[in-house]
C-alpha cells in the first residue's frame, strides 16, 4: 500500500480531526491507532511508541494482541498510562 492511499484510508475511516481536550498536543483518534497497528504489525509482536502521550498506541497494541513498549518522561503521564492500561487488561 502507497503512502498516497493509506493517507486517504485512515482519513475516510477515522474523520480525522484535532482533538484540543487533552494536555497532550499530538493526540491522535483511536480508530487510527487500531488501524495503523492492524496494518503494520502482527498479533504477538511488539509496537515501539517513542513518545507515549496518553498512550493510546499502548492501549491499541493491547487491545489487538501485541505488546508496547512506550517511552515517556513526565512521570506524571507514566501513573496515567499505567492506569489506563489496568483498565484496559481487566
């Protein structure tokens, strides 16, 4: 799949549109998160986030049978992922 066309198809299945709610700027939709993970990796195989957010892309990689591994500085944002992630697990 050409770039051109994954662009197009992430934009027609997620409406993208900026996501101003959060503290974290780069917040991107979920259903793009599943979809980018379903195209580009496989079940058991790890997703590599260097700049975890609120991480979604964790959550994503969970949810669709891989493991993550995300790099974040503020430890603040770490306890709110990890707790988002035992939500998630249960």
């Amino acid at each position: 799949m050409c770039a051109r066309t994954m662009k197009r198809e992430l934009a027609r299945r997620c409406k993208l549109r900026p996501q101003f709610e959060s503290a974290i700027l780069a917040q991107k939709p979920r259903e793009g998160t599943f979809l980018l993970i379903n195209l580009f990796s496989k079940r058991g195989q790890v997703v590599l986030n260097p700049f975890l957010g609120s991480g979604t892309t964790a959550i994503a990689a969970v949810r669709t049978g891989r493991s993550c591994i995300g790099i974040k500085i503020e430890a603040d944002y770490i306890r709110m992922v990890e707790d988002r992630l035992k939500e998630v697990e249960r």
